[in-house]
C-alpha cells in the first residue's frame, strides 16, 4: 500500500494553481483542445515547454531527475531546495522536467514535495504541470487525491478543464479496475461539459470489458458514431472489446469494415514518441454518415448477422488452404502499403475475432478468415494460427489440428507452446497417447498445467500410470504448478497400487499410504486443498485396497475440512465411503454410516439407496431391503436396475430362484434398460447349485431382451454343463455364446471370414497371440470370443455364423415359449 498523502495540504495546493492566469478559450471545440494537449504531452512539447529556461535551471532539473534515478531522494530533496531557494525568479516551466520523470516513473510522494516548494514560493501551475501531476498521482494509485484535485480545481471559476487529465484519470481507473471513481469522473466531465474524444472511448471501452458488460460496448459504439467518422484504430479497438466479450458477430461485422477501409486505402498511421499507434489526423468530432451508422454498423440487429454460410461451411481440407494460398499473390491487396503498421494493426484484428471463433467453436468462420488473409496479402503469424488451431481441434478433432501444423511448417513458422497444448490436448482427448506426449516434449515453457492434465487423465481411463510419471517429471522440470485437477488425477492414478480386481495385501496397504502421503504434501507444499473430487478418489483408493480403518479417518478429515469451509460435503463422498465397505462386508458400519449421514440432514440418492440395499445381501435380510425401497420411492426415486440386481441377489443367497425370476420379470415388463450384469447375477448363482434349467431360462431371455452375453457369460453357462458330465452341449453352448458375443459388437458382420482365417482357424503358432493383441486395444470380447471358438474348433466343432439355428439353440427357444405360455 501507498503511504497517505494526508501531511500535504491538497486544497492550498489547489489554490496555488488558481494563481496562474488560464489560458482565455471557449467550451465549444473539443478537438481544438484536444490537439493542444497532444502535444504538449509529447517529449517534443515539454522541451519546447522548456526552452528559454536559464541553463542553470535545467541543470539542476536534470541533477534531481538522475538523483530520483538512481534512488537517491535525500540528495534530489536537498537539490530541489537548492532550486527554491535560489535567488532567481522561478516559473511553472522550471519544474516540468521533474513532474515529468515523476508522472512516468511514477513518484506521487515526490510530486507532492516539489508542489509544497511551489507553493512556498508561490509559483503558479501552468496547463502541462496540472496534467503531469494528475498523471503521477493516478500512475501512483492516488486515484482519491487525483480525483479530489480535479474535482476542486473545477469548481473555481477560470480553470478550464483539460480532457487529457479527464483521460488520464479514466485510464488509471481502467488499469485499477476502479469502476467507482471511473463513474465519478464521468460524472463530473458531464457535470462540466467536457465533452469526449477518441481516447476518452478507448479508456471505456477497456472498463466495459473489464466489467463484461456488453451492453455498455454496444452503447459506446453508438455515441461514438454520433460524433466520429471510424478510424483504422477506432476500430481495431471495438474489435478487441467485442472479441473479449464473446460478441463475434459484431466483431466480424467491425473486421470487414476494416478490410473495406484497407482497399479505399483511406488509412494513416503513425507511432508517438512512447511507441503507442495513432491514426494520423486531426481529432475533429465528425459523425459518421447515416448510411455507415444505420446500414453497416447495425450491431445489435438482425438484418446484418453472420451469413448463414459461416455456420454451415463446407469442411475444408488443408489442401484447400495450400490451393488458395497461390492466388493470395495477385489478390494481395495489402501488398501495395509500405506503411507496416497497417499490416501489423490489421493481423492483430484478424487474429482477436479467428480467436474468438476459437472460443465459439466456429471453425468454418475461422477457416474463411484464414483465407481472407491470404488473399489480401496478409500472412498469418503464430499467434493467428494458435487461435486457428484452438477452432479447428475443438470442432474437428487433432487430425485437422495437425495439418494446419504442417501447413505452418511450411510457412517457416514457430508454433506456440499454447498451440503445441492445444494439439497436445486434443489428442489425449481420444487416448492418442504417443503424439501427445511427443507434443508436450517440444513445450518449452507453459504456465498452466491443462495440456498435462488432460494427458494424465488419458493415462489413468488407459490405466497406464506408468506413463504418468514420466509426465510429472517434465512438469517438474518446466517448474509448472500442478492445480487441484493434477492432484485428482494423481490419487485415481497412484492412490491405489493393485491391479483392478485384485485384493489388497498388507505390502500393497504400506506403498498405498506412503504414495498418498507424498501426494497430500505436496499439496500442502503448493497450498492446494482438496476439493470434492480429490478426496472422493483418495477415498475410493483406501476402499480398492481394503484399508477401513484409513478409509473411516479420511472421511472424518473430509467432514471436518469441508465443515471448516462451510461447504457441503456432498452424498457422492459418502456414497464412495459406503459402497467400500459393502465390498468389504462391513455392513455393520455402513449402516452407521448412512444413519449419521441421514441424521446430519445429507439427503442420500439413488445410489446412496441401491448400495444400502446391496448391503442387506450380506445380512440376507430382503425385508430390509424393501423397507429401503420403500424410502427410495418415498424421497422420489425409482428402482432401476441396479436395484433389481441388488435385490435378486439378496434372493439367491436364500436360494429363492423362483421368486428371483419373477423379479426380472418385473423388471422387464417396466422396460428398463436392462444389463448384462443383472443376468450373470442369476447364472453366477445358478452355476454354483448346479441349476440347469435357470441357466438354460436365463440364456434365452437375454437372447429375446437382446442382452449381449460377455465373458463371464460364457463361463457360467459352460462350467455348469461339464460340472454336470454334458461336455458335447457344453462346447456348443460355448459357441453359441461366443458367436453371439461377435455378432452383436459393431462392424464385426464383413470381418467374419477374415476372422475365420486369421484367427480360429489359424495353424499358425503365432495365431493366439495376434489374439491377445487385441486386448491391448480395448477389444476384449473380440479377444475372448476368438479364443473360445478357436478352441472349440481344436476340440472338433465347426464354426457356424448362425449360432441361433444350432439345436441347442433351439430347444433352448422352444422351452422357453412353452414356460411363457404356461405361466
């Protein structure tokens, strides 16, 4: 924070401006004062500000500014007395010089000395000595002194307001962010008659962006228009403001007004001394005509939207780029400017709204603008085709992403670390894993870990967290802080160190704990806490490795954290604790759990239910379940399938078969969508009581629900007839399922004979493992349904692509339509 200013009497000081004689002008021409005060703000207008000063005056000027420079205040403060003190006649000039460094520098504290001295020597302020004290105080962030001296000086009768002050302060308040003091000046510029100017819009503009105030865009753009003719600035201006607040029709309509001006070749530039881009022309309010206003410019209206054609463009291939990319050199309407600036100012345009197409998903929109480019003459740079990138991938995929690449490598052009991540990003999207680590490796810097992120999710939906790792390391190296989604993924990928399916140990509980440890410190080390889903994954971890005791601590950590921060805990994380313990059969305190969780007002949800109910198969108590039911249906939820396999299965550990069948009756005739998972749950039970006629009931039904069968399926169905010595009709069983496992996965219809040759009927040696390759692709049921028809092949059965016309198959559908009638 800034010291207060409280020691420097502002209203004295305030008086001692009244004590130098104004200029004598009207109110009436804005632009007249506005181009005084051009330049006067300009290095050149100080020194001429400052010519005729005695040569002992600069000198010393010049002593206190390189004092001020190097930090030494003491000497300038002595020095500044030297100069007050001396025995010739001071002006307002003699000091310009010092509030100059001090308004770029900026040094309020300073200012305020050297006002002190002037006005102990009763030395007047000029028009440039107001401005760059109002500028040091707002550069200082004494936007409250700045507006207190503004607002007293106009007040006095014979001070005339200076717009470049009024802009000064409107630009400090947009950079501060300061929309208090940014009203009150506008207040005070209306209450005086100020008037406004190109700057002044500009310095709104950035206010009205900075509040996301679109609305306040659009009403600026139409006073704007009432007193000024469009500028190549002015424009690209309302352009930036119209892009940042996601209005791309607007700024698309503004962008091509912009190329019209380019090809009138009505466009002037220039730079001021600071470096800053101008249109080169008297500041003269002259309103645009009513054509331009009402036609063209028609922003918020309809008649002049996007054409429908950029919503719906045809998709064009890179080649279609590189092919219009040849007739750029004779459409190059740019190619005739000598004045760069013009090009840079159009680029920076075209860039902001193709960005913006980025941020809407209109690729095709942005795909034209390319063009657009290439035919004016302008070449794109990176940073247009790092927002041409961002709109390709999002709507097309990283295949088109990569081949814009490859046209910017053609171009010799550097492609961002940004774009680099986007590509990187689109490919860990669709668990292209080697391009998209090949990708994070040519980022150079990032300062967000998004790109990462999204390959560590990749890493842990392939299961692979040994590619993490690697991950990790380049974000250490590039000394990239991970963010609390990192850390999610972090618990889902290491919390946990046995395979899926496999029972913690007592050696795996010990690297599980350690390895969550490590995690939560550095956490703590990067002070990210945990959110909802990083202690839900953390949790799900403790139950995959059947760690309760840890698993009943972190759910307590997880109360009192989100207690502490007054934020719901959340029925998922409880959900997480309860289903762990029902793996674990610790029924018992999963009905604590869900008691507490009722009485402390956390209303359980459907999953909340069917995971209790699962839980009343441990006690085998159906009654309980019902009850359950009841309470699910009461709070507005309905059983689906889970709940039906829940309670099916509470039944089949009494052996009820019966009334487990009439269950999935029930559940059919509701028409829910039924699983896989719901059917194996019977043939699991009926295959250990040797139940044929409920497996042979159950294979059947699925076959007319059209339930595909899976591997577990297949093992039931098979196991229980060679349990039961009917090898033949177990083997054709086997086929049957499996064909049918092949013939309901997508695509598979023309592959059949190649699978025929390639696979079950394969002499080769190398046949099996070509098999098993495909798990490495996701493809399990394939895999497994090859398996087992090769095998049933090598035992003599013939392969059949008609699995329903076998005569098991049959007699399986005649008893079932015999049972149906019956019932």
């Amino acid at each position: 924070m800034h010291r207060p200013l409280a020691r420097f009497p502002l209203r004295s000081i305030a008086d001692s401006l009244l004590k130098s004689k104004p200029r004598q002008h009207g109110r009436g021409n804005v632009a007249e004062n506005m181009g005084s005060s051009r330049a006067l703000t300009t290095s050149k207008g100080l020194e001429f500000l400052a010519y005729g000063t005695e040569s002992t005056t600069r000198s010393m000027q010049m002593q206190i500014v390189d004092a001020l420079h190097l930090g030494d205040r003491s000497k300038a403060s002595n020095l500044l007395l030297d100069l007050g003190h001396g025995n010739h006649s001071l002006r307002p000039d003699d000091f310009v010089h010092i509030l100059n460094y001090c308004a770029r520098s900026p040094d309020p504290l300073f200012v305020m000395e050297t006002l002190r001295l002037m006005e102990e020597r009763e030395i007047g302020l000029n028009e440039i000595c107001y401005l760059l004290i109002v500028r040091a105080l707002c550069k200082g962030g004494y936007l409250e002194e700045a507006f207190n001296l503004i607002n007293f000086l106009g007040e006095r009768q014979g001070i005339y307001p200076i717009l470049s002050v009024y802009n000064s302060f409107l630009r400090a308040c947009a950079k501060m962010r300061n929309i208090f003091h940014a009203n009150q000046c506008l207040d005070l510029m209306e209450h005086q008659m100020v008037g406004k100017n190109e700057v002044t819009y500009s310095e709104l503009l950035k206010l009205a962006v900075w509040q996301k105030n679109l609305s306040a865009v659009h009403e600026i753009w139409m006073e704007y228009v009432k007193h000024y003719s469009f500028s190549f600035i002015s424009l690209r201006k309302f352009i930036w403001s119209f892009t940042r607040l996601g209005d791309l029709e607007s700024a698309y309509q503004t962008l091509q007004h912009m190329v019209a001006l380019v090809i009138r070749g009505s466009i002037f530039i220039n730079r001021t001394a600071e470096g800053k881009l101008y249109p080169y022309r008297i500041d003269i309010p002259i309103p645009s005509n009513g054509e331009l206003c009402s036609k063209k410019f028609d922003l918020k209206g309809n008649e002049h939207s996007i054409p429908s054609a950029y919503h719906n463009i045809e998709q064009c291939t890179t080649s279609s780029l590189e092919n219009r990319e040849a007739e750029s050199g004779r459409l190059g309407v740019l190619n005739r400017y000598e004045n760069i600036p013009v090009k840079k100012v159009l680029r920076w345009s075209f860039s902001d709204v193709i960005h913006a197409c980025a941020q809407a998903q209109n690729c095709g929109l942005a795909e034209q603008l390319i063009i657009q480019m290439k035919n004016l003459g302008l070449q794109p740079s990176s940073h247009t085709y790092d927002g041409f990138v961002r709109a390709v991938v999002s709507e097309r995929g990283y295949n088109d992403g990569m081949e814009v690449l490859k046209v910017m490598q053609q171009s010799n052009l550097k492609p961002y670390d940004s774009t680099l991540a986007t590509l990187s990003m689109g490919c860990s999207k669709v668990l292209e894993l080697d391009l998209a680590e090949s990708l994070l490796d040519q980022i150079s810097e990032c300062s967000y870990p998004h790109p990462y992120n999204a390959f560590l999710a990749a890493c842990d939906r392939m299961d692979q967290p040994e590619r993490a790792v690697k991950i990790l390391a380049k974000m250490k190296h590039l000394k990239i802080l991970p963010d609390i989604r990192t850390y999610e993924l972090l618990f889902s990928l290491f919390g946990n160190v046995n395979a899926p399916y496999e029972e913690g140990n007592m050696l795996s509980q010990v690297d599980a704990a350690k390895r969550i440890n490590a995690i939560e410190m550095d956490m703590a080390k990067n002070g990210v806490q945990h959110s909802h889903l990083s202690m839900k994954n953390l949790l799900k971890a403790l139950g995959a490795e059947g760690m309760i005791r840890e698993l009943i601590h972190y759910l307590q950590v997880a109360e009192n954290l989100f207690c502490r921060n007054n934020t719901y805990i959340g029925t998922p994380i409880y959900n997480t604790v309860l289903h762990s313990l029902v793996e674990a059969k610790e029924s018992q305190m999963a009905v604590e759990i869900f008691k507490n969780m009722k009485s402390c007002g956390i209303p359980p949800d459907a999953a909340t239910y069917n995971i209790m109910i699962d839980c009343c198969s441990i006690s085998r108590c159906f009654k309980s379940a019902c009850a359950l039911v009841s309470m699910m249906v009461r709070d507005g939820f309905y059983p689906q399938t889970l709940t039906y396999t829940a309670l099916i299965k509470i039944l089949l550990e009494e052996e009820n078969f019966d009334e487990a069948l009439n269950l999935l009756d029930q559940a059919c005739s509701e028409g829910l969508d039924l699983d896989v998972l719901l059917f194996n749950t019977i043939l699991q039970k009926a295959y250990e009581k040797g139940r044929i006629d409920v497996i042979e009931f159950i294979v059947e039904m699925m076959r007319q629900e059209k339930i595909h069968p899976d591997p577990s399926t297949c093992y039931y169905v098979f196991s229980t007839y060679v349990d039961r010595g009917f090898h033949s009709t177990a083997f054709e069983a086997f086929q049957v399922l499996s064909m049918r496992m092949l013939s309901e996965e997508d695509g598979i219809d023309h592959e059949k004979m190649e699978f025929e040759d390639d696979f079950i009927l394969s002499e080769d040696s190398e046949a099996e493992s070509r098999i098993l390759e495909l798990f490495k692709n996701s493809e399990e049921n394939i895999a497994v349904a090859l398996l087992n028809l090769r095998w049933c092949a090598m035992a003599g059965f013939p392969v059949s692509w008609s699995p329903d016309q076998s005569q098991w198959a049959r007699r399986l559908s005649r008893n079932y339509d015999s049972r149906k009638r019956a019932a």
